[in-house]
C-alpha cells in the first residue's frame, strides 16, 4: 500500500518499502520528484486519485 507521508522529505528519511513482486522499493520518486520530472520533460501531469 502507497503511502503518501512516507515518500516525502529528505531521500535519506524515507523508509522504503517492501514491493510487490518481492523487491525493496526505496521510495525516491515521490509526488514532487514526479512532478518536477513530468516539467523537466515539458510534459502534461495528469494526477489521478482512485476512490473505490
């Protein structure tokens, strides 16, 4: 399960977490990495919320 809280702040804060397919997930790419990624690229962000 994503958590939100534990993908920002400092890199060396962030927990990591176990993935699915039995791989460590070290929580880099948080919403403001992805954001400042998508405008580096010039890209369009779409951020979608699944509720249900």
């Amino acid at each position: 399960r994503w958590k939100r809280s534990e993908t920002i702040g400092p890199l060396i804060d962030r927990p990591g977490t176990q993935g699915d397919w039995c791989y460590y997930d070290p929580d880099r790419m948080g919403p403001l990495e992805w954001l400042e990624f998508c405008e580096d690229l010039r890209g369009v962000t779409l951020l979608v919320v699944y509720a249900g």
